[in-house]
C-alpha cells in the first residue's frame, strides 16, 4: 500500500470519528432536560475516637409531612359544602306541604337528573328542627320545600324550554310530595337570566400564559420538578399541575399548569420532549385576596428564567412586564365590579356563575 493510499485511510478515519463524535454530541443535545435526582447528604467523617462500629439506627417507616404534595392534594378533594339557592342567580319556586316529609320520602321524590337543560336544577328542604334550608337527607323532618334553577353560566342564559323543563321537575316533585309549587312569570325570569348572562359574559375573564423553550427541550419530569419549587402539585389529569388554594374551604385552585397529556402518558416520559407550557387563571373562581394574577407573573417569570424559556401571548409574542402591569390594572376594576354586584371572584354565587 502506498504512501498516499495510507494517508488517504488515516484520513477516512478521523472524519469518520469526527462525524460520529459530531452526531454523538447532536443527540445528546437534543435530549430533552431531566429532573436532577435529590442529592444523598454524605455521612460525617469518623474521628479517632469514635468505635470503629456503630448500632444501626431504628427502622423509621416512610411517612408524609403536613405540607406535603399528598396532603395538600388530599386537602383540595375534599368535597365542599354545596352553596344553597340564591334569589341572585337562581329561580326559585317555593313548595308548601300541610304535613312535614321525611327526608327519605323527599329524596325518593328527587327527579332523576339535577339538570334542567344546561342548568343546574336543585331543590332545598326546611328542616323542622332547626329552620334552615339544606338538601334533603335521611333522618330528617322538612315542613317546606324550595325547588330552584340557576338563571344563567357559561352556557348561556336560561331559556323558556329550560324553564319549562324546570316547571315539569318541580312539579313532579310537588306531587310526589303532597306539596302545591307556587311558580314565578317565565317571561319575566328569563329576561332577568338575559339580563345577568351579559353581565357575566361582559365580566368573565380566563387568562393565560404560555411558557416556550429557548433552546432545549424540557421533559415532564423536569416541568414537575421545576413547578414543585414554587409549591404546584400534580391535578387528576396527566399533564396537569395546580397551585392550591391557601385558605381552606375554598378548593378551587389559584393556578393551572398544562403541557401535553400524551407526553405525561408516554412509555418514557423521561425521553419526551416538551416545547410548551401553559399557566392558566380562570379568574372568577379565585378569591381576590390570593393575589392570584400577581402569583401567576411570578410563576411565569420564574419558571421561565429557571428552565431557560420565554413567556408568549396567544400570537407567539413575548410580553413584556408593562403589559402584566395593564392586566393587573383591569383586574382590579372586574373585581371591584363583582363586589359591587355581590358576587366576588371566589365566592359561592361567583364560582357558580363562571361554571
């Protein structure tokens, strides 16, 4: 072999190596970022002194802390004391009764479905005992009945063939229950229900911001990661994260983190790559003093400067602080408007409302 046909094979070489270390460093680049493990305190050193074995310490079982992820989580599903009918939002027709009725006589006399339409439909008993109104329940005496629809939500306002359909429920419960119902004028219920859906549709705010990797991609593990430091816990759905509410009672979370449920589904997730995600407010079910849109610009500042990524409006945008300071400005106003209506963002008449 010749002088140039060796030099010509060395070459060959080191182009390939170079290509194979060049396609190497290509993948691992593009590798989505992990979530760090927790780092192992190490044992202290031995000194001179000490034995040279020591007992092994008691088993302890593994266990939660009270702010855990879990507990906070647990806290959240708990279920919440449903709010009663409102002349504010609801229709309500009372039902007289001569005798009182037993709670079980009452929920045997329950229509099948709480809905009229795509309204929540509900009916409330007078407890005997202690005069206030609450669902029907078992073991208890009601000497009144109240049976009511809501006036209006996020589908719209209640229409004549939803108030029929909640004349028909209402009935049936009457005269299942002995009771004569004593109903409102539809034409004036429904304009009323007119009337406070363009309120709520002209006061309705769900805002959103989405965070964009800047260069390399992000793994769910490592968005869990990142969001958990600024106390987001997993949701029920995967791909989903939420930061709970701080004051118990109100378990509608302050703020949504999104990104896709595929990816959160993957074989190995730890190998998917994220571009995206989204931090969501759905306003009037937060309660004003959470501070919720101030917690929302931190979290998105934050996660962005730590996970290298930018925050983007709805056309791709960059926004900037100024804008977050004219949403924060608006923000104020619709919460003054809700109080002034009493029906407050967090507040039972207003979660029912914006549902």
């Amino acid at each position: 072999m010749s002088t140039l046909q060796i030099s010509l094979a060395i070459l060959g070489g080191l182009i390939l190596a170079i290509v194979v270390a060049h396609s190497a460093w290509s993948a691992r680049k593009n590798l989505p970022r992990r979530a760090t493990p927790d780092p192992v305190a190490a044992p202290p050193p031995k000194s001179a002194g000490d034995p040279p074995f020591e007992a092994e310490p008691e088993r302890q079982e593994p266990g939660f802390d009270r702010d855990s992820s879990l507990d906070v989580l647990t806290a959240m599903t708990v279920p919440e004391k449903k709010p009663g009918l409102d002349a504010l939002i609801d229709v309500i027709a009372p039902v007289l009764v001569e005798t009182p009725v037993s709670g079980e006589a009452a929920l045997a006399a329950m229509p099948a479905t709480r809905r009229a339409g795509s309204k929540p439909f509900a009916i409330e008993g007078l407890r005997v005992d202690t005069g206030a109104w609450e669902t029907p329940v078992p073991g208890q005496r009601y000497s009144a009945f109240q049976a009511g629809v809501q006036l209006a939500n996020r589908t719209g306002a209640l229409n004549q063939i939803e108030f029929s359909e909640f004349v028909i429920k209402a009935q049936a419960f009457a005269d299942a229950v002995d009771g004569q119902p004593e109903f409102p004028d539809m034409l004036d219920e429904v304009a009323r229900a007119r009337e406070l859906d363009n309120f709520a549709s002209a006061h309705d705010a769900q805002l959103s911001f989405t965070l964009r990797a800047k260069n390399t991609a992000w793994s769910p593990g490592y968005v869990h990661q990142s969001a958990a430091k600024l106390g987001f816990v997993s949701g029920s759905i995967p791909g989903r994260m939420v930061l709970p509410a701080s004051e118990s009672g109100h378990h509608a979370p302050i703020l949504g983190l999104a990104f896709d449920t595929q990816a959160a589904m993957a074989e190995d997730p730890e190998q998917t790559a994220l571009r995206e995600l989204t931090l969501s407010l759905d306003v009037p079910q937060v309660l004003r003093s959470e501070q919720p849109f101030v917690r929302m610009c931190e979290a998105a500042i934050t996660l962005a400067a730590s996970m290298d990524g930018v925050i983007i409006d709805d056309q791709g945008q960059p926004i900037r602080p100024e804008a977050m300071e004219v949403i924060h400005a608006d923000l104020e106003q619709l919460y003054d408007t809700l109080e002034g209506r009493d029906m407050p963002a967090g507040s039972a008449l207003g979660r029912r409302l914006f549902s």
